[in-house]
C-alpha cells in the first residue's frame, strides 16, 4: 500500500512536565510537532540526557509524554474527522466525485494482485 502522498498538517503543541529534583521544583516544557513523527520511547531518552532529568522520574516522564502524545493525537483525529463531516454536510465536498476518485486510486494500486 503506498504512502498517503496528502498534505500533513502540523500543528505545534507544548509538553510540560513538573518535576521535584532534591529541593528544587523543575519545569521541563518541549514544543513537539503533531502529528509526532517519532518513536516515543527515542523522545523519552533524548529529553532525559539532554536536560539531565534524574532516573528516578524516568517513569513518570515516559507515562506521561506517553499519555499526552495519545490523547492530542485522538483530540487532531476528532477535530479533522468534524471538519470533513463539515464539509460534507455543506456540500462543499462532492460525494460522487470522491467515490470515483477512490475506487480509481483502488484500480491502480491493486491492478496486479487481481489480474493475476
């Protein structure tokens, strides 16, 4: 199956995560591109030796970028999911048209599997 070749568009979100080392109350705020193109785990060890984060909220720190990631993930999904139902529900999008160009996008990328 190739790749979606459509425009992706990003959108930058902060991560904050607060964190308490010895005596001293540390903020960690990092700007991340959505939708997040990389491996949560790479990010999670990449923000622990750059900013030098103590290993005793390594956990936490990966939960919670974890759970961030996902959950502005699924909020961009809904949003450009009610945008297309907009527009479909406003005409502004042809239904048929659509149809067609799937079914001909489907042709094209499956023509060798069913001529065989």
């Amino acid at each position: 199956m190739k790749k979606n070749k459509g425009k992706v568009n990003t959108t930058e979100k902060e991560f904050v995560f607060g964190f308490r080392a010895g005596r001293n109350d540390c903020v960690l705020k990092v700007p991340l591109q959505f939708p997040v193109q990389e491996n949560v785990s790479d990010l999670h060890g990449r923000l622990m030796l750059l900013h030098k984060i103590p290993c005793v909220v390594e956990n936490e720190l990966k939960s919670t970028l974890s759970m961030f990631i996902e959950g502005e993930t699924i909020q961009d999904y809904d949003r450009e999911a009610e945008l297309a139902l907009q527009r479909l529900t406003t005409g502004e999008v042809d239904i048929n048209q659509r149809y067609k160009h799937m079914g001909q996008g489907l042709l094209r990328d499956h023509a060798e599997t069913w001529s065989s």
